[in-house]
C-alpha cells in the first residue's frame, strides 16, 4: 500500500493497482495529484469536499461519499457519483473494498470515516471526536490509521491518543492539522506515552511518499 499525504485530511491510497484520493481540500496543489480511480469524501464541508468537482472532470474519478456529498456533486454537474451510508460495504475493483464507518462530528450532517481494505488495512477516521465506538475496531488489526489531532472541530491530540489507545493500529498517520489549525504531533506522542501505548508514528511532509 502506497500512501501520500497532500496536507489537512487529504491523502492519495494506492492499493492492487487502484488509486483513491480522499478529502481534496480547497487549497490542496492539485497539480501534484496524478490519475486516480476514486475520490471518497467524508463529509460536506468545504475542507473536505473542496475540489472534489474539478479532479472528478480532470480525472475522470468516481466520486463516494455520503447523502450530502452525492447530492453536492450531482449538484455541481458530477455523473459519476455513488452515496454510501455508514456500516456499508462496497466492492470498487481488484477486490478493494471500502467501508464507511460512523464519525463523531456533529456539526456535519452525515459525517463518515472510511476503512479500506487492499493489500493493507487502512482507516481514515474523517472528521471525528472520540466516541466507545471505535473499541469495536481493534479486531479489525488495523495495518494504518489516520487521526485527527487538530482539536479545531475534531479530535484534540489528546483524543487522538484516546482513539489510537482503544484501537490499537500498528501505524498512525496524524492529519487534519497545518493547513487551518495548528497542532503539536509531538504533544499527541506525548499523550500516547503517557498511557505507554507503544505504535509507530508516522509524521509525513506534503507530497512524501509512505510505503506499508
């Protein structure tokens, strides 16, 4: 699985040959973004869905996202849209599969995280807080999570570290921070040391390549 990390939540996923990008933000470079199959959005607001009509035209990409991306997107001329509902599970191709997961993020409508499941098992939180949900997850052995750990209407870096103890990935990706808000990665790897959760931090520049 090949990941790369283009700022705020976005991020590019390579697994068995498919390419899928997630959360296209506003201000993103989408220059640096070459072909992808899928776009998947997590929720409506703008740091999210940004620029997601322009590389679905560009790209020819499907677009997946929940009842208010779906309608959004027809709204703004897009086809080649698919509404997914939490606890779904789709099949795109090469036997990738996505699973939209339930998010804590009340000021959204229908908001979803998205665990994909190629030659690796990775999660994208979306925009959340912690909630007991995520306990269920740690059977899932999850291979890379990405959190969260802006604190700006999503998990703090000390909910962050509540989210990965209760998980238990083998890697962890912050995001959502450095774009809008500002954050420490060194105070979330100081809240997981304090509760002596031992897991690989990986914190990526823009645009560097991550290989699981």
């Amino acid at each position: 699985m090949r990941i790369v990390w283009y700022g705020h939540a976005c991020f590019v996923i390579e697994t068995k040959g498919v390419k899928i990008l997630i959360d296209p933000y506003p201000d993103v470079e989408d220059d640096l973004i070459g072909q992808i199959d899928y776009i998947l959005v997590t929720h409506e607001h703008s740091d999210h869905y940004g620029k997601t009509p322009l590389l679905a035209r560009l790209r020819g990409a499907k677009v997946i996202g929940p009842k208010t991306v779906y309608l959004m997107a027809l709204s703004d001329g897009i086809t080649n849209v698919q509404q997914i509902e939490e606890d779904e599970e789709i099949e795109v191709e090469n036997g990738v599969r996505i699973k939209a997961i339930y998010a804590e993020h009340p000021s959204s409508q229908y908001p979803l995280g998205f665990m994909i499941f190629g030659d690796k098992i990775l999660y994208h939180t979306g925009d959340t807080y912690f909630t007991p949900m995520f306990k269920k997850f740690r059977s899932y052995n999850i291979d890379v999570l990405l959190v969260p750990i802006s604190g700006k209407s999503t998990a703090s870096e000390r909910e962050a570290a509540d989210i990965v103890e209760v998980i238990k990935p083998k890697i962890v990706v912050p995001m959502h921070y450095g774009v809008y808000s500002e954050s420490s990665v060194d105070k979330f790897i100081e809240e997981l040391r304090k509760r002596r959760v031992w897991v690989i931090i990986k914190t990526l520049n823009v645009g560097e390549v991550f290989e699981v």
